[in-house]
C-alpha cells in the first residue's frame, strides 16, 4: 500500500491528498487550503489515521459524519441529520462533526441534544435527536466500526401532578368522522379524495400517495402496498364505500391520488407539507359565521384534522367497534403475520370485515367527485357539494 501524499496541479490552487486508504480504495480529498505548511498538517493527521486504521481497525478512526454519510448512502433517512448550509453542516451533522465514534460518551449525546433542543419536550428530544443518533450508531456497529451500546433516552416525567402541556397539534388524535366529513366537504376534490382514502383504510399519507392504480384489486376490495414504513409489502382492506371511488380512480391507470393539477404527490422521507394550503383553505371554509355581522370568526373552524388524523381516527374507531387488537393491527401495518407477509395481494375477509365496521355519513358519500373523480379533479372548494353546485373549474396552474 502507498503513503499518502500531497499533490497540486500547477503551482497555485489548493493541496489535495492522494494515496491508498487501508481498504484498498483511493483516495483523493482536497485539504481545502492553498497554503503548503498548513497543508502538510493536515497530511500528517490523515497518516496517523491511517496508520491506527491498519494496526487497530475502523474502530479508531471513523467518525461520525463518515458513519451518517454511509447510513444516509445505504437508504436511512438524513431528515433530523442535517444539512450542509454553505458555510457548516446543522442537525447532528454539525453537532459531531469530526467527532470520532469512540471518542462520543452519553453525557457528550445528552449535553448536545439539550443545546439542540434546549425548550423542547423529552419526546420531541428522543425523536428529533436521539433516535436519529441511535439509527447512524446502529449501522456503524452492523459495520463494524463501533461497539454496540445501550444509549439512555430521555423519559417522560414520573407523577401524576406533573401536566404535560401540548400544542394541540392537528393529527396527533382521532376526530368523529361527522366531523371528518365536515371537514373533508370544505377542501377541493383533489385533496377530499385523498382524506377520503386515508379515513377508509387507514393508510399512512406517504404509503397513498407511493401508490399505483395497479395496485388496487376493486372487486376483491383489497390495496397492495409494496412498500411501507416497516419495509415490508403489506395488504389494506377497502371499505366499501370506497369502491365507486377506486373504481373510477384505477380507470385513469398511473399514480392513485394527485393534485388538483394532476400531478402527482412527491415521495421522500422529509417531504412534507404538499396538503398544508389545503389543509389551511378548509379550516377557514369551516368557520363559524357571526349572526350579527355575518362575519366569520377567526379561528373558530376546524382545527384538529390533517392527513395523519385518519389514521388514528380508523385505529380508535376499530377499538370501539371491538375489532380485535391484532385485527386492527394488521389493517394498520403495526402487526404482520405469515400468511400476511408472503400472500399481501390476496384479500383477507376477516380485515374487509373490520374495516367495514368504520361509519359513513350520507353527505360524505353523496358528494359527486366520490363518483366521478377524475372528472372533478380540478374544481375548486368552497362549494355547495351536498347540493350540486360544484361546478367551477379550475384554470392551468
């Protein structure tokens, strides 16, 4: 094996280091400097690593930015990582950067996740920091570059005085579907058939809008996901009052749902917010008007549901309809068995059964796109559709 060694084409421009790494592999990394002394610094170190990579392993050189490259290369998702800016990585990118593994201890993980997130609450802290942490620790021990560890996580406060306050955030409980359908009525067609789906399998928002139209068996009533957030394809029953809506939707043939200019939704782990004008549109069409002015009151519509609110609706409305809990777990991806696992296209009657346990109501199901999707695809909201009268169009995007 070569050294390492310093290399500049011409005489101006920065120092690059070239050579053979440990595990037989090329190298050839700019030391980002153009000053020789400084050049030669960082050269020495890089020999160091090299040399303890050769007598001790991986072990006593990777760092952690190396380790989150190489999970986010093998498919892991670089959302709470972070991002490089321009001038600095953020996330915990930043955080430990150039921090060898080794080197990392549990007070070094707890001290930085509090400076990260200094006001946030311990689940927030354990899902935006920790988790993501664990998940890049985890792929450097399958690698063999760490020492596998139990890392504490931060826990919820004990006692029963101790109030947790919470935003109230949209999506984090179920809703009645009266109020679902209220609200659902009050967004465009291109975005109710979406909650429409969502509220009637119990699907998650990513796994709906990842989907084809070949993947949806009408007759059988029965939706293959090939890929869901276990990793593994999985089966969802149809409710029943989805089926002039699936019908129609399967006739058009390529993506399931899409927008109202018919496009279709972006799939990426991080990519959120497609439905947030939507989502906005509705809660403002739902609010309450002031007899005396006939004004709205700002603030008064419905706020508590958004996409990922379906799917504690379904959960929680399957618990009260008493469909068993590993039923319900299968329709939701939560439990998978073997039959589940190796025949996912083949619809199971026991999950069609519960799933039709889930209520419907009457204005919900009248309304014309749940016949004719396609054709309503691109009409407004805020329109009367109980009545008929959603009738305007849209113009091109």
């Amino acid at each position: 094996m070569s050294e390492y060694y310093l290399y500049r084409r011409g005489n101006k421009g920065n120092w690059y280091i070239r050579g053979t790494n440990p595990d037989g592999r090329q190298i050839f990394e700019s030391t980002k400097t153009s000053v020789q002394a400084t050049a030669k610094s960082i050269l020495r170190e890089k020999q160091n690593e090299r040399e303890n990579e050769l007598v001790f392993g991986k072990k006593a050189v990777v760092t952690f930015d190396y380790a989150a490259d190489s999970y986010v290369k093998s498919g892991g998702s670089q959302r709470f990582l972070g991002s490089f800016d321009g001038s600095k990585w953020t996330g915990l990118f930043g955080r430990f950067e150039g921090r060898k593994l080794k080197t990392i201890t549990q007070s070094d993980l707890d001290r930085a996740a509090l400076e990260a997130y200094p006001n946030a609450r311990p689940d927030t802290r354990n899902r935006q920091f920790y988790t993501p942490f664990v998940a890049v620790w985890n792929h450097a021990v399958g690698n063999d570059w760490a020492d596998y560890r139990k890392w504490k996580r931060p826990k919820k406060p004990k006692g029963t005085n101790i109030v947790v306050v919470s935003s109230g955030r949209a999506g984090n409980k179920p809703v009645s579907y009266d109020r679902a359908a209220e609200f659902v009525l009050a967004m465009s067609p291109a975005n109710a058939i979406v909650m429409t789906i969502l509220f009637y399998t119990g699907m998650r928002p990513i796994e709906l809008f990842s989907m084809d139209c070949a993947d949806v068996d009408v007759k059988g009533r029965w939706i293959t996901l090939r890929t869901s957030k276990t990793g593994e394809p999985r089966g969802v029953p149809m409710h029943k009052a989805l089926v002039p809506l699936m019908a129609a939707l399967k006739k058009r043939g390529g993506k399931l749902v899409r927008q109202w200019n018919d496009r279709p939704f972006v799939v990426r782990e991080g990519i959120g917010g497609q439905m947030k004008k939507a989502l906005s549109g509705a809660r403002k069409r739902t609010e309450r008007v002031d007899a005396r002015t006939g004004k709205r009151i700002h603030g008064s519509g419905i706020t508590d549901v958004s996409p990922y609110t379906a799917r504690h609706t379904v959960s929680t409305q399957l618990v009260a309809n008493g469909v068993h809990p590993h039923i319900k777990d299968q329709i939701l991806g939560h439990a998978v068995t073997d039959m589940s696992r190796h025949y996912t296209n083949l619809p199971q009657k026991e999950l069609i059964k519960a799933i039709d346990t889930l209520p419907t109501v009457k204005a919900w199901l009248d309304a014309p796109w749940m016949k004719d999707p396609v054709g309503l695809g691109r009409n407004y909201a805020g329109v009367d559709w109980v009545h008929g009268s959603g009738t305007r169009k849209r113009g091109k995007a």
